[in-house]
C-alpha cells in the first residue's frame, strides 16, 4: 500500500493552473500504473473535516484537515514485488516538490 | 515520468473566472474572498476524483460541483441573506438560468467592469482583474507583473477592500456611464496586454498568457451587443497584430530582436487574418480612436515581406493622425525613428529637438537610443557611443540592456 501523507492542496494557495497541471500529473501517474496492470484500488481522501475518536471514552473531534499535523490524503493498494519494485512505482508520486511524502507499507496477507 | 494527460488547457483558469463571476452576483461583491475559496475547494474535489478516471465532461462536472457547493455556501452565510434584501431576490431567479453560456458571460462583464471601477485604484485595478477574472494565483500574478508577492497581496486586499466599502454595485453600467468606464475597461485591457508585450518577464509561456488574457476579455466586450464599439474592436485587432509577433521578438538565446532582425517567417498568420477581419469591423464607422491608429501601425509593418518593404510614409502618416488626437511624447519619438528610416535626418532632429528625456519618465533611454541612432546614421560616432553610454546607464531591463550594449559595440567596430 502506498499512503499519501502532507502535500494538502488546500493550505498551499495554487492557482486554478496549478491545481490543473497537479491533476494531470496525478492522473498521468494513475494511467501508467494501469496498464502495467498494477493498482488494485486506490482513495483519495477530502481534507476538509476530520473526526477523530480517541480514548477509552470514544471521545470524538472535529478538526479541520489544515490542523491535522500529517494529513492522509490518499492511498493505493498496488501488486508489487517487494519493496524495491513498490519503490519505483512511488517515485511518480507528484508532489514530493510539495513536500508530500509517500510510506510504502506491506499489506499483511493471512492464510 | 509519467505522460501529461491531453485535457483543455486553462480549463480550471477559466473556469474559475465563470464560477467566481456567476457566485458573485448570486451572493453579493461583498462576499468575494468566500466565493474564491469555495472555488479552490471545487478543484481540489476534482483532483480527488479525476485521479482515476476524467469525466466525460470535465466542464459540466465542475460546474455542477459549483452548483452544489453554491447550495452549501447559501447554509453558510444564510445570515447574510437575512441582511441583504438584494440577495434574497436575487436568489429567486433560478440559479440554473445564470449557469448558461450568455448569462456566465454576462456575469464575467460584470466583473470587468468592476475591476475598472473608478473607486477602485488604478495601480490596483489590473491585479484585482488578473485575480478575479483571470483566476491567476498572487504568486502568478507578481511574477507576471515584475512585482513582489507582498505587494499584489495588498493591491488585491485593497481593491476588495474598495469594493466593499464603497458598495460597488455589480452591474454593466448604462448610457453614458457605459460609455465613460468602456474606456477605463479599453485601458485596462491595453496595460495588461503590454505587460505582457513588452514586459522584461524573460518566461515566454507567462507572457503568452497576460496577452491571451487581454484578447478574451475583449473579445466578451466585443461579443455582447451593449458592450461592442469601434473602439474595442480596433483593440482586438491590435493585440491581434502586436501578438502575431510574439514569437518572433527573442531569439532562442533570449536576446531581444527588433524588426529588422526578426525572422518574418515566424510571424503567426492566423492572428494576423484574425486582426484584419476584426478591423474591417472597427472602421465600417468611420470614427477612429488611438486604438485604430496604432493597429494601422501596427499592420503596416506587417504587410512589409521584409524590413526594407516597410511602408515608412504610411507609418508616418498614421503618427502624425494618432498625435493629433491624443498627442503624446512616445508618439513624437517612434516619428524620429520613422524619420530616421526614411533617412530624413533634419526631420529627425527637429521631432528629437522638441523632446526633453524627463517627459518619457522611466522610458527616457529609448530617446538617448534614438539621438544614438541619429548620430550614427549621420556619421558622428563619438556623440553616438555618448548617447548609447547614456542610454545604457538608464535602461531598466537586462534584455534591453544587452540590446543597447550590442549595438554600441557595432558602432565602436565600425
């Protein structure tokens, strides 16, 4: 599983151009990974509102996504063979000029 | 790296213009700074859900995003509401009926003519209209204008400001007041577009986009019955004609090249018939403004196959008709140039001689350029590498600079 982590649009003042070359690439990087048949699902996630539920007392807040710290803005789940080949894959992320971030995770499989 | 995909260019620029246009007179001028965020919100929503597949049309999908977003907006300042009477009434028109194509462009008139809106600062004016209208980010719009981030920040806030405060109604004004604050719109336009045309910005691609800018705004003047004139449509065609050129006036090693050494090959063509039918239009009255002259100047040079086919006695012709309407010391110089061309020397002296440099403000090397040039072509070298020192000395733009430089090298080799 690839997260997305940092890199929210929505705190960084682009312009509508900007945001349009973002989703160009964005959707670039999704038509690559597809017909290398790679991606089995993928989220991206709004930003807007957060609600959190925490402690033993399931005690619930609304946040904003702005004031979360390192904000999940997205995931794919990709068939790769290891790490290093998850690696690659990774590397066409758009916005590490951004300072987005991507963590590269094992899905665990049971059988 | 992966591919770009083939979607419209400019699609959100644009369409952030229509939104925020349309927003603004559903919610009020007032609420302008909501109304640009709630936008942004839309593209972001895009860009999460185009990740995987485009819409089929990515136009109506954000548009009905809008719409939704617009039916939030009214929850959010319902209070509002309660305050304005107007909104209320407003708000009765169906809101799908501002959604169509004559109503967003009328909506985008409005704007237009609020950006020029004497309240508001002239020096505040274009940057208020690149943000609203344009849809260009404060980091776009500095870069553009040469200027610092902080300072487009306090132009924008201060032109909202303005409107707010001095409860600028957001129309297209009628009869005579349509016709007074045309002019300022015609301005605004002409500044913006030279920005772009002559701007010492070395990034061709930001250019391309101020004089883009400039031609689709006066080309929605020019679209809209109570909106069109002469005036306007000369406009058009002479952005038309000054950016069939564009190409033409860097060279790939980013020197600045006059007309003489540009590759006329390069000149685009289409612009140019685009210029010439616009202009067919703009004279069918009879009643010519700077803007009919200065696009008969401007088609004159291209007509020309090369710089020596230049009809110079025409060019002069239609100076002396735009100096007597609107005399102006830049008028006066580009005569000597012409002068100059013509090889009339005792002409060119007699314009030069009426001329003082402080009456051309920041612009003042270009009349040490042309004594330069007067004294070369007369044989005096001396005077001439004095005047190019001089000229080098005041010249604000490297590329400019770099031109003077070369030229007086020519003349020290001579």
């Amino acid at each position: 599983m690839l997260v997305f982590l940092g890199a929210d649009y929505a705190t960084m003042g682009l312009s509508p151009d900007e945001m349009q070359q973002r989703m160009g690439k964005w959707f670039a990087w999704n038509q690559k990974m597809q017909d290398a048949g790679q991606v089995e699902t993928g989220h991206a996630l709004d930003s807007t509102k957060v609600r959190q539920v925490s402690g033993p007392a399931r005690t619930v807040t609304d946040r904003a996504g702005s004031e979360v710290k390192e904000l999940i803005g997205g995931y794919y789940v990709v068939k790769a063979a290891d790490f290093d080949a998850a690696e690659v894959i990774a590397a066409d992320f758009p916005d590490y000029d951004l300072g987005g971030t991507v963590e590269i995770r094992e899905v665990m499989v049971f059988n | 790296m992966a591919e770009e995909n083939p979607m419209i260019d400019y699609l959100f620029r644009h369409q952030h213009g229509r939104m925020v246009a349309i927003l603004c007179r559903i919610f009020g001028l007032e609420h302008l700074e909501t109304i640009e965020d709630a936008v942004q919100d839309t593209f972001i929503k895009a860009i999460g859900a185009w990740r995987n597949e485009l819409p089929d049309n990515p136009e109506a999908w954000l548009t009905t995003a809008a719409k939704n977003r617009l039916i939030d907006l009214f929850r959010s300042i319902k209070s509002a509401r309660e305050r304005h009477e107007n909104l209320t009434v407003t708000a009765a028109i169906a809101v799908d009926q501002l959604f169509l194509d004559d109503e967003i462009a009328d909506s985008q008139l409005r704007m237009i003519f609020t950006a020029c809106h004497p309240a508001l600062d002239p020096r505040d004016q274009i940057a208020f209209a690149l943000k609203a209208i344009g849809g260009f980010s404060r980091k776009e719009i500095a870069a553009a204008l040469l200027l610092k981030e902080e300072t487009i920040k306090k132009r924008i806030t201060r032109a909202r400001k303005a409107v707010a405060d001095k409860i600028i109604r957001f129309e297209i004004p009628q009869g005579e007041q349509l016709r007074i604050r045309t002019i300022r719109v015609l301005e605004v336009i002409y500044l913006l577009f030279n920005e772009g045309f002559h701007s010492a910005q070395k990034d061709l691609a930001v250019r391309k986009e101020l004089c883009g800018e400039a031609l689709r705004l006066s080309k929605m003047l020019i679209d809209n019955p109570l909106t069109c004139n002469a005036d306007v449509q000369a406009l058009f065609a002479l952005m038309c004609f000054h950016s069939a050129r564009l190409d033409s006036k860097i060279n790939e090693s980013n020197e600045i090249l006059d007309l003489r050494t540009q590759d006329r090959s390069k000149w685009y063509f289409p612009l140019v018939v685009a210029g010439n039918d616009m202009m067919n239009l703009a004279t069918a009255s009879g009643e010519y403004s700077v803007y009919h002259y200065e696009a008969a100047i401007a088609c004159e040079h291209l007509r020309a196959q090369t710089f020596e086919e230049t009809n110079w006695k025409d060019i002069l012709k239609w100076y002396q008709k735009l100096e007597a309407l609107n005399p102006s010391p830049f008028n006066l110089l580009n005569m000597a140039v012409v002068n100059l061309q013509q090889a009339d020397f005792s002409a060119a002296q007699d314009v030069l001689q009426q001329l003082e440099e402080d009456q051309l403000g920041q612009r003042k090397y270009l009349y040490h350029g042309c004594w330069a040039e007067y004294y070369k072509r007369t044989g005096d070298a001396a005077q001439a590498i004095h005047q190019y020192d001089v000229a080098i000395s005041m010249v604000p733009n490297d590329l400019e600079k770099e031109y003077l430089l070369k030229k007086r090298e020519r003349v020290k080799a001579d």
